[in-house]
C-alpha cells in the first residue's frame, strides 16, 4: 500500500470519528414555545440556557417542596444529575413579593441562568409546569437519553383569570383506582388546573370508609349488577355481575396529600338528600319509609331520598365529621340537585317538620335541609358547594353554587352576592359527545365539541362588573354512567380538559383558537409519551350547511389547516384522488357528502358524512313564536329547513333546536301557493336528559280551514317521529308544538318544565 493511500485512508477514518464525535455532542434544540394554557404575556428572546449535569438547584426553604418536585422530574426524566456544589450555572427559586397574585409567577430564561420568581410556592410551582413545556417530551416518560438539554430564552409573566379552576370525576357510576385518580391528578396539574372535585356518593355505590357506619362500605359500596348499554335503550338488560369498590380512609389521605403536593385542592361530595339509595340500603331506617331497598343498579333519578327526620341528621353530621377531618381544604360539596319530594309528600314526619318550622312547601323543606346541613358544616370552619337546585325555596346564607342547569342559577346567585362556579352541561359536561363520528362510543347524549368548549366564557352577560366578582371560575365534569374504565375517562375528558385549562387561566384576549389547535398538536405528543387515551379529533372535518335562494352550500372546515380535504358527493369513501374542497359546495339536488382530511400521501381523519335531502321547504321564509335557548340554537332558525336530519345519538348538534319548557309555533312561508302530499319532523325524547316530546302537535293552513290536531305517544324511544299524509293545495304551514309540560316525580328534573328538540321540518 502506498503512503498516499495509507494517509489518505487515516485521514479519512480520523474525520469519521470527528464527525461521529462532533454529531453526539452537538446540542440539542431548543424546544420552541407553544405552552397550555397560554401564558399573560412571553417574549422569546435570543440564545438559550443549556441544562447538564454542572447544573445547580437554588431556592428559599419556602419553596423547598417545589424545588424537589422540579429536580425529581428532571433527574427521573433523563440522564441528567443535577449538581449540589456551587455553580454559575443555575435554575434559580425566587420569592417576589411583588407578585400580587399568589398564583401568578416569572420564568426568565437566559443563558446562564433559570429564574422561577413567585410569591408563593404555588405560583412557583405553575412556573415549574411551564418550564416543562419547554423540555423535550421525553422527560416526561424518562425516555431522554442525552446529558444536555437547550432551553430556549424566553421571558413569561404569567398569572390565571380566575381562582377556580376545576374538574370533576364521578366514582359513584364507576369506580377507579387510586393509580389512576393520582394520573387524573398529574394531568389536571400540568394544565394549572388547582381543585378536583371528587364526586364519592351516588345511588348506584358509596366509595369513601366512614368507620362510625360499616355497612356503607359492606353493603352501599356494592350493586348486584349493572345495566347494560344505554339507559334509552328498552328494555333495560343487565350484566348479572356484582360490581363496586370503596376507598379507605388511609387512601384518601394518601390522594389528598399527592394532590396538595402538586396545589390541588381536593373538594369531596357527599350527596344529600337525594342521589342517597345507596346509603339507604344500608341503612333504610334513613329513609321515609323505611322499607329494605337495594342500591341502584341503573341510571337516573330514583325516589327514595334521605328523610327529615332527626336520625338522618345525626347519621349525615357524623359521616361529615370523619370526611371533614379527611379533607383540609375550604368546602365540602353537599349535592342537593334532583331531589324528587315524592316520599317528602306521604312522609308523617316530613309534614310534621314543614309545620314545625313554617315551612310553605317541600321545596322550602330542601331549603331548611341544606340550611342545617351547612350550620354545622359552617360550625367546623367549613363551607359548602351546592348544584344549582339548592337555590329552590330559598338559598343557604354562606352557600356557593354550582350551576349546571344553564347559567340562570349562577346570574341569580351572583345577583344575591353568593359566589358561583359555572359548570353548564352545554359547555362543561365532558360525558356528551364530542365528534359526529357515527363510531364514537357510547355517551349519555347531547353534543360539546372541543371548539365548543373553548368558546365558553364563565361570566355571563347578563352580571354587572360588581356582580361578576362572585365569579370564581369554572369546572369540567365527568359522569361515568357510561364510562366503565379508565380509558374511556381519558378518552371524554381529553382533549377538553386542556381546552378548558385555557378558558380558566388565560386572559380572554389571549384565546384564539387557531393557535391553541398549533399549541395542542405539540400537547398531544406529550399525552402519547404519558400513555393518556385521549380523543384525537383535530383533523376530521365539520360541515355548516347555509342558504340562499333555496339552494344549500356547505362550507367543510377542519381544525388543522396544513391538511387537504377531499369530498364526494355520490356517497363513497374520498381517496387520495377525489376532489380536492376549495369553496363551498352548491347543493342543488339529494346527494351524500363524505369527505376526509388528507396529508399528501394518506388520510389522516375519519369519514365526514352528511345526507342532505332536497323537499319543498328549503330556503323558504320561516318563523318562530320563541327563539330557541342560546345553547341549542344550532345554525339559526333555517336549521328546520336547510335539509339536513339532526344526529339520532346528539341532541346538541347544529341541527336539533331546543327550547326550554316553551310552546313553539313554527310558521312556513313556501312563496306560493304548493301542492302538498306529506309533513314530516321529529322529536328528541332523551327523557334522561329532561327531553320531553311534546304530547300534542296541530297542523294547520292559514288561508285553509284544515287544522289537524296530531297526538303523539309517548315511548321509550329516543327519537318520535311525525308524519302527516296530507294533499292539500296551500301557501303557508303552521305547526303549534306543545311543551311536554312539568316532568313527572321520579324522573330526572322531576318538577322542572321539559325541553323540547325539533328537528328538519320536511314537506313534500
């Protein structure tokens, strides 16, 4: 071999190793920011801070804990160890008290050092969740296998809207591990999120030990089966499988310390005095009529609640003195929603203490029953939470209220200067649908798409600036009715979770949805690494059919907007070659639209699909006696008549239109005279949900003397159709729809006017 080849081949072999030794001590780049919830405001500056293992670890003995919980996730999540000798090289804890808000922090990354300032160790700790957005998603699974890591520069001040920030979990329907209430946990602290709301009683299973009473853990705590699909669905069948659990005093304790580490408080509720068979079976002599009953094995709202009675008084104040020493935080949630008075009504001793204490009713009997109850929870420093119902007969004195049922409870409350947290089943009620996907598993019903979700602004229009401070915040909630593991918790709860992260921490002018859908593309990376089950609805498609001059277009939209849409309109599946979607689609004859989200080589979403039939009614003028409720106003009135039948599964999609205990008097105009041969809509008879069909419809022609009165019976079938074979000659349809009226004891909203959802009103 000559020198030459024999130098050249040395040479060469020497670069491969500078290089191979160059490329595995480059330095990583730095994770750009996209932090969630969206900070007050962030500077991206230049340069970055390189974290190894020369790093030191600095902090006030105030924020000792935090500082622990930082380097724990550090070290734990790579191969870095961070150094204990001094160093100019920092991450610095920095106590300001000249951060008004305790919850409120600075994060100043520079490249010599990290500074997390705060005036409390909570504000500290928020500082350390967004410095953690801006490491690798690797730390969060302990997969990052370098010794170095680059930070970006960036400056934050950060501080959240509002002071409640929660979410809740019902484990009375289905119960879960400590494991998993713990990762339920972590994921809420990673969004800021600072109260969980931990729902322990229910008809259906008591899942906290109270050691005065054993039998709630013996017998309450179990059911001898559990329904099978959807409560809609008849008849009722049953799995014949014993089903239940509890948690000890000894594991809460544990879960309330885990989450105070992590500046979560943990609010329990205790149901009373309805949601109570479960305590009633194992304590019957609680109830008014004392007669042996089992705990629930199916959905809904059943009769037989706690009595007045002294016994149960003194039952409910010792069970609240072991929970209360169990929970260290400000309230105690009592419940007090979907009470039927039914027994109340027969009970000689329930009657008794109406007379007794001048009572006018059984409402006002609900409202002395919370009143007592929360005397003496006030006389252990405590103070309680209600759901919106304990407004009726009169509200408690020091009560916070929960408002579900719309936002009314909360104007009325506020109003009264009693601080309210919103929790509409419109926006916040993670159990309904969340996709139009035909596939999505089962949910109670309705539809809160995330969109939705992030939509939601907590204080309503209707509350002055003065009244808008006894807002505190807002809370997600999730019933497991039909949740039996804890991946389909995951699956309901995530994405919206992190939507409403936003809403409760970020200031309003902050929120813009096209970026949090950029920022949450990143997120969801971060859920993968974490092993969270949540549902990835980012690329499928949604479709807003409009009008104009009796011709329907429907605009196709998509959250990711570096993706292609593809459509057919003959009812097959778009591929890679089908039509690529740049305007809204002209309607003018019955088709089938399918489309999907394409990258440039696949498809990346589900099938979007939509009939859309043509019939006499579209695009003509129509009228309505009463606007729909805001909640369900879909796309306006033209909804009835745009062609499009609304989902059988979700009554909250943009098709169905609710109204709440209202009559509704729809008028057609067709433009001229029409010949007709049939009328045809549809009613939502969701009866879990206080949907209601309507008893009575009458049609009727103005200008024509043919009124016909139609009576509807009522099923168990989730939707009632109306169809009217008819030939008549006529301008005008009229249709009066009467409100199903008050529903009925022993239903859910017993004693509140039902809803009603009308669909496509088709007319051939």
């Amino acid at each position: 071999m000559s020198i030459f080849r024999r130098t050249t081949r040395i040479l060469l072999c020497t670069t491969i190793v500078l290089l191979h030794t160059s490329c595995f001590n480059k330095k990583p780049e730095a994770v750009l920011p996209a932090i969630i919830p969206a900070p007050l405001s962030q500077n991206i500056l230049d340069g970055a801070f390189t974290l190894n293992s020369n790093t030191q670890l600095v902090f006030e003995n105030e924020f000792k804990q935090v500082a622990e919980f930082l380097k724990s996730y550090l070290e734990n999540g790579s191969n870095i160890q961070l150094t204990e000798t001094e160093s100019s090289h920092k991450i610095s804890f920095v106590k300001d008290e000249n951060i008004a808000n305790t919850e409120g922090y600075e994060l100043t990354v520079s490249s010599d050092e990290i500074v997390i300032s705060a005036s409390s160790p909570t504000g500290a700790f928020y500082g350390v969740q967004s410095l953690r957005q801006l490491l690798p998603i690797e730390f969060e699974n302990g997969t990052y296998k370098s010794t170095v890591v680059t930070i970006q520069n960036i400056a934050i001040k950060d501080a959240p809207q509002f002071k409640y920030r929660g979410m809740h979990l019902d484990v009375g329907r289905h119960f879960f591990s400590v494991d998993f209430i713990k990762k339920y946990i972590d994921m809420m602290s990673m969004l800021k999120m600072n109260t969980f709301h931990w729902h322990l009683t229910e008809d259906q299973g008591w899942r906290i030990e109270i050691k005065k009473y054993p039998k709630l853990n013996e017998v309450a705590a179990y059911r001898k089966e559990t329904l099978i699909g959807h409560y809609s669905d008849q008849p009722h069948q049953f799995d014949g499988k014993k089903y239940g659990g509890f948690y000890t005093q000894e594991e809460v304790k544990d879960i309330v310390k885990y989450a105070s580490n992590r500046q979560i408080t943990v609010i329990p509720e205790i149901e009373m005095p309805g949601h109570s068979v479960a305590a009633l079976s194992a304590y019957p002599e609680l109830g008014c009529t004392g007669k042996q009953i089992d705990v629930a094995t199916k959905w809904g709202v059943f009769d037989d609640i706690y009595c007045t009675k002294e016994s149960t008084f003194n039952f409910l104040e010792d069970v609240l003195d072991e929970v209360m020493a169990l929970f260290p935080g400000k309230y105690i949630h009592i419940g007090g929603d979907e009470a039927p008075k039914t027994r109340w009504k027969t009970c000689k001793n329930c009657q008794r203490v109406i007379k007794r204490e001048g009572l006018k009713d059984e409402h006002e009997l609900q409202s002395y029953f919370i009143e007592r109850m929360e005397k003496y929870i006030n006389s252990k420093g405590k103070q309680i939470i209600g759901w919106d119902e304990i407004l009726e007969g009169g509200l408690a004195p020091n009560a916070t209220v929960m408002s579900w049922r719309g936002i009314g409870g909360a104007v009325t409350a506020a109003k009264e200067h009693h601080d309210v947290i919103l929790t509409p089943g419109s926006h916040c009620y993670f159990d309904h649908y969340q996709s139009t996907n035909e596939d999505e598993p089962v949910a109670i019903g309705g539809f809160l798409p995330l969109e939705k979700v992030y939509s939601f602004n907590p204080i309503p229009e209707e509350l002055t600036t003065e009244e808008a401070k006894y807002v505190l915040g807002a809370q997600g909630n999730v019933w497991t009715e039909y949740m039996q593991t804890e991946d389909k918790v995951e699956y309901m709860a995530f994405p919206r979770m992190i939507a409403l992260s936003e809403v409760v921490w970020s200031a309003n002018k902050n929120k813009d949805y096209k970026n949090f859908i950029t920022r949450l593309e990143l997120y969801q990376k971060r859920l993968d690494v974490r092993n969270v089950n949540y549902a990835n609805h980012l690329y499928e498609i949604t479709g807003i059919t409009t009008l104009k001059e009796g011709i329907s277009y429907v605009a196709l939209s998509s959250s990711s907007k570096d993706k292609m849409i593809r459509y057919t309109l003959d009812g097959s599946n778009p591929t890679i070659k089908s039509s690529i979607y740049t305007e809204p689609l002209k309607i003018d004859k019955k088709v089938v639209v399918k489309a999907a989200s394409f990258s440039k080589t696949s498809q990346v979403s589900s099938v979007f699909e939509q009939a859309i039939d043509m019939h006499k009614a579209i695009g003509k003028k129509i009228t309505l006696s009463v606007a729909p409720s805001k909640q369900y106003s879909g796309n306006g009135n033209e909804s009835l008549i745009n062609g499009i039948k609304g989902s059988d599964k979700r009554y909250g999609d943009k098709e169905w239109l609710g109204f709440d205990g209202k009559d509704v008097e729809i008028t057609i105009d067709l433009g001229v005279e029409t010949n007709i041969n049939t009328i045809s809509t549809r009613f939502h008879n969701g009866n879990g949900n206080w949907i209601y069909a309507p008893s009575q419809v009458v049609v009727s022609f103005p200008g024509n003397d043919e009124i016909l009165p139609i009576e509807l019976e009522h099923s168990s079938d989730k939707i009632v159709d109306l169809k009217l074979d008819i030939k008549i000659s006529t301008r005008y349809v009229k249709l009066k729809i009467a409100n199903f009226g008050v529903i009925p004891e022993g239903k859910a909203g017993a004693g509140n006017k039902a809803w009603l959802f009308i669909d496509e009103i088709i007319v051939e």
